[in-house]
C-alpha cells in the first residue's frame, strides 16, 4: 500500500456540511490523495456514527478519519479494520460512558462563546453573532455570513446521547489543537488529545481553521496519512 492508495474521509461538525471542508480538499488532492466529506444527518450520535458507516461501505482500501468539532465523537464510532488513522481538528473525543455535552462544558465556556439552546424541535442552531464571536472568530465578515446562511442545526439527543467504547484506544490519532478556540477550549482539547496518546500539532489558530489556516490542517492529515499508509 501506498498513502496515494488511501482515501481521507472528512466529517463535517454542527451548523456546517461537507463544504465546511472546501479549502482543505483540493490541496489534498493536489497531494495525490483521494478525498470524499461525508454527509452527516446531525440527529443523534448514533445516527451519524451510522451515516458515516454508510459513507465508508462505498470506500476500497485503507481510510483516514478526519473530523472537526463534534465529529471527533462521530469518527470514533466505526468498527472498521480499514481505518489506519483518526485525526482530530479542535474536536470533542467522549470516552466509553460520556456524552458530547460532558467533555464540550467540562470547563467554563470562553467570554465570547455564544449561549446554546434547543428550539421546539430539539435542535441547536448558532446565531450569526455565534459564528463572528466565536465559531471562527479570525475569518471575514463575508465568510462568517455565509457560514450563518448555510448552517445546519444540531439535534439535542447528538451531545447528550452516550458514547460507545471509540476506537482512537485502538488507533493512532493526531490531534491539531486551536490554541484560540472560543468554542472547546484549549485547556480541553488538550485533556481529551493527551488522553487519547495523540500526536498534537498545536497551532494559534481559532475554532474553525480549515476556513482560517487551511495549509495546517492539510499538514496534519497528510502527516497521519503518510505515516501511517
């Protein structure tokens, strides 16, 4: 096997989608990479962990997991051989028995991080002052805007339901910590990334770097790819 025999797999976190991932795909391919986003439905941990599985039965040959936020949980969830590597972006990584909301509000929140609520539905949605203040704070106006349009809200029963045994204790994992992350803090991404025996890149970067420093996420995934395909 060769790492140009691999396919990275990004999973998209709350109030986003695959496009989430735009400027990051391309300069992986320009690498030799084969890359596809797999589409989560955001309904329960369950579900996407189900969603993300269906994503990898279309896949041949080894596969790296890349998640951001949220989806820390959801790449954790496949039982599946082919996976040779998880990498983590400012991501939420539950042990066996914990919820997303367990590890996400483990310390107080950042200043700036917006108030979260479900509406009638059970779903969370960010408000455009979320997205500037906090989700990522150093992109542009413009960006921002476009990412409060296009968002996608987040069921309740996603961070409260809870995590099965995840396989980053049987997989190698890197982790690229935002030092200036306003929504999971720092101080918890390195709990989680330090518990997990990850190999952390740590960047002064906001929550949402693949839109503000795309070459350091792309550094990272190929750096797992290459080493571990």
């Amino acid at each position: 096997m060769t790492a140009e025999n691999a396919t990275i797999v990004l999973v998209h976190g709350a109030w986003a989608d695959g496009s989430c991932w735009q400027n990051v795909i391309l300069p992986l391919r320009r690498l030799g990479f084969k890359v596809i986003c797999a589409p989560i439905p955001l309904t329960s941990l369950s579900d996407d962990i189900a969603a993300l599985s269906r994503t990898l039965e279309r896949i041949t040959g080894p596969v790296v997991l890349v998640g951001h936020a949220y989806a820390g949980a959801v790449i954790a969830g496949p039982a599946d051989e082919r996976i040779k590597a998880l990498v983590y972006v400012s991501a939420l990584a539950p042990d066996n028995g914990e919820t997303v909301a367990q590890v996400f509000y483990r310390e107080p929140p950042h200043p700036d991080a917006p108030h979260l609520a479900p509406d009638s539905h059970g779903f969370i949605w960010m408000s455009e002052d979320g997205f500037r203040k906090a989700v990522a704070h150093k992109a542009s106006a413009d960006q921002t805007a476009i990412m409060a349009a296009v968002q996608r809200p987040i069921a309740l029963k996603c961070i409260q339901e809870v995590a099965a045994q995840p396989i980053w204790k049987t997989k190698p994992t890197w982790y690229l910590l935002a030092e200036e992350d306003r929504m999971i803090k720092s101080t918890t991404q390195r709990f989680m990334a330090e518990r997990m025996g990850a190999k952390i890149r740590s960047y002064a970067v906001d929550h949402t770097p693949m839109y503000t420093q795309p070459n350091l996420v792309v550094d990272v995934i190929a750096e797992a790819v290459r080493e571990k395909i």
